[in-house]
C-alpha cells in the first residue's frame, strides 16, 4: 500500500524573497553550469545553493555549505514552517503541441519501502549521484527535491477531497521555462483522510528522482543502524514526493533521440533483413508524423548524409529482439534500436558510448541541426515511451535502458522542503 502524509512543509516566504519565479530552478540534475551561474545571479535565495555546487567548487566539497545555507534561511524567516500539516495540490500548467496542458499532483510524505511490488523503479541509477545526493542528505537532514511517482489510484476521487480547498488563488505560483507552478496547501484532516484512503490501496512507479528514493532508502538504513528515532511524517522513514495519477490527461511523456558518430553510408540496405526502408522527401515535421502514424509497428525516423537523407525504418513482422529481458521490455522501440540498429548493426557497444559514440538530444529539430552541421553521422528519431509501457516493464520486475523517458515538464524545486526531525 502507499501510505501518504500530510507534513509541515517549509517554504519561502515571499515577503523576502519577491517573486517566487526568482528563487525555483529545475531539478539538480537538469541543470548545467550556465544554469547554475544564471540561478545563483537572480537571487541570493535561490534553491540551486541548497543544490548544486557552486561554479569552481568540487563536487564533494559544498555539501556542509548548503546545509548551513538552509540552517540560516529558516533562522531568519527567508523559509517558513507550515503551522499545520498539509498535502499541497499542485498544478503545472504548459504548452505542448499547440494546445495548453494541465499535469496534476499531490504534494506528500511517502512512507518509504524497499523496492517492490508498491513502489516500482523504471530506470536504473548510476553510484555517483547516488553517493553526491546520500552527502547532501547527511549534511542537510532535509528532502530538498521531490520524488516523482507516478499512482495507480483514483485520480478523480484525490481531486475531489482538495478540490474544495483550491477556491481562492493559488498559495505559491512560479513561471519557469514556459510552465506556470501553483500550489495550494491542504490542511483539512477530513481531507487528509479521503486521499490517504483513496491512495491506500496504490501502486506506484518512479517517473523522476530514483536517485533521491535511493538516497533515501540508504539514510534511513544509516540513521536505523544509529539508533536515531525517525517514525512520522517528518522522519527519516518517509521521503518528499510529488504523486501524479498514470491517466492523467496532463501527463506528457517524450522521447529521447539518438546522434550516432559514425555510421556507413548504406545503413538502410544493411537493415533490409529486419527493417522496412521508405524514404521521406518532406520535412522534419511530416517525417515524425509519418513516425507517429506507424504506431503500434515500431518505427524509426533517421536523418543522415548532412540532413539531405531521411526517411523512416519500420520494423518487419516476425523479427525477434534477441538478448535478456521480457516480452514487454524487447519490445521497447529503445530496445529494438539499440539491440538490432546500434549494436547489432553498428558495433556501438558499451565502451563505443563511452567514449562518445552515442550522443542524445530532446527534440528532433536539434537532431537534424547537428546531423546537418556535421557533429553526427546520423540522427535516429524515436517515439515516445508510453505510460503504459513504463507501468509494464516495471511490474515484470525490470528497468528502462537509460534515457527511455523523459516526463515533461520537470517537478522544479524550491515550491516545498522537507526537514527532518521537525526543523
């Protein structure tokens, strides 16, 4: 079962900090170093010092900083401790596609468990953000970013208990790269109850943040081991999480695509076995259509010879994925790419992505640029991952190849902190 918690959250005040805008960044590991430099020049408050290193800085080195960083924020009222316990509702509100979206989620401390049948991870982690977020965690003793967790519960049945408490405008609102942020604190324990129960019986997969569940996990195992109390909403035992149902309308998911290095000029002729070549004369926009239209055939677009070749790949019926993995997981068009096309096809194995063989990129324009600019051979574009997909390779008990998602827009940081032990 999920069992979620209303808790004290802490927040800014915006009586010192002013636009809340100034202060919000994306998420640790969406951000680079112009970012980094960008946040840390918009305001002294910004939530990227409680999270990344300062430019010049070693990595391992800030952590002690940050820490007392927060300790004087909340000394001198620049964060604000919640007088009451409360979920926060929290909308998102983006464009996508020509028309303007709504992704809804509800704000709250999870109880913790060890991977398993409640809680699902769908990528895999890697040890140096695991250990940089577990430093981070010890120094700070606080959930400074949210877990993003996508539910199996009632969606409608969640909104109808903090529906009533959203009349008036939002508590919290911030516009960061073209989505607007609004929070509401929701501190009716009636309230409280209806959603804990509605949740109670829910599964739940990790869209975003499997490094922080992980981190998380190993500083309760730590703080267990220490005989340090830490039972509540506001213990070591739960972790900050942003719970979002897997039917939400809002929910956009797009797809990473692959530049690769190096690839013969008769790549499609050396595909024909396994793969449909159809050329494509039109432009970038008809060719992910064309993409999209093929759907459920897995499907490829690939853009090569400086962008003047283009067309889509379509996998022939019958063509066995081979390699580990469950029906569900080889039939990723991921894993077709990768198994059939970049390594089978290709030779680009794990040491040839290393050393920079393989390179992505979000959106598909900025494939086609660098394939036209000459920094890749070619650009392979994929579809996006279904929700639904990422909810079947979770339950078979395996994990996404990296860079399988990317759930847009990010959860941002600095709307709501969780200290623990009460502040």
């Amino acid at each position: 079962m999920l069992d979620v918690h209303p808790f004290h959250g802490w927040t800014y005040d915006l009586a010192r900090v002013g636009d809340l805008s100034r202060v919000v960044t994306q998420p640790y590991d969406k951000i680079d170093l112009a970012m980094i430099r960008a946040y840390r020049e918009a305001s002294p408050w910004s939530a990227v010092r409680l999270i990344r290193e300062p430019p010049g800085e070693a990595a391992t080195a800030w952590h002690t900083g940050a820490a007392s960083t927060l300790e004087s924020w909340c000394a001198q009222g620049v964060l604000r401790r919640a007088p009451e316990a409360a979920f926060y509702a929290y909308h998102q509100v983006y464009p996508h596609e020509g028309r303007t979206q709504t992704r809804r989620a509800l704000i709250a401390a999870l109880s913790l468990r060890p991977w398993g049948r409640e809680v699902m991870p769908h990528e895999r982690t890697l040890r140096a953000p695991l250990e940089d977020r577990l430093r981070l965690t010890r120094a700070t003793r606080a959930n400074l970013e949210p877990v993003f967790l996508l539910h199996s519960g009632d969606a409608a049945a969640v909104e109808e208990a903090l529906v009533p408490h959203m009349a008036q405008g939002a508590t919290m609102e911030a516009t960061i790269d073209g989505t607007v942020h609004r929070v509401w604190p929701v501190g009716d324990p009636e309230a409280h109850r209806r959603v804990r129960e509605t949740l109670a019986g829910a599964r739940a997969v990790v869209a975003d943040g499997h490094h922080r569940y992980e981190t998380s996990l190993a500083y309760a195992e730590e703080c267990r081991a220490a005989g340090i109390p830490g039972t509540g909403p506001e213990g070591h035992g739960t972790v900050l999480t942003a719970l979002v149902a897997m039917d939400d309308p809002g929910l956009t998911v797009l797809p990473t695509h692959r530049l690769v290095r190096a690839a013969p000029a008769d790549l499609p002729s050396r595909l024909e076995r396994q793969f449909e070549w159809r050329p494509h004369a039109g432009d970038l926009a008809g060719l992910c259509s064309a993409m999209a239209a093929a759907r459920p055939r897995t499907a490829f677009g690939l853009v090569a010879e400086g962008g003047r070749r283009a067309g889509l790949l379509l996998l022939r019926e019958g063509v066995r994925v081979p390699g580990p993995g469950g029906d569900a997981y080889r039939r990723l068009d991921v894993t077709v790419l990768h198994r059939l096309v970049l390594e089978g096809a290709l030779g680009l194995g794990e040491e040839a992505v290393r050393e920079g063989g393989l390179a992505y990129e979000r959106h598909a324009a900025d494939a086609q640029a660098r394939v036209r600019e000459g920094a890749a051979a070619c650009a392979f574009l994929l579809n996006p991952t279904g929700v639904a997909q990422v909810r079947e390779v979770a339950e078979a008990g395996e994990r996404l190849p990296q860079k399988t998602t990317d759930f847009y827009p990010k959860m941002i940081t600095g709307l709501v902190f969780r200290r623990m032990g009460g502040g």
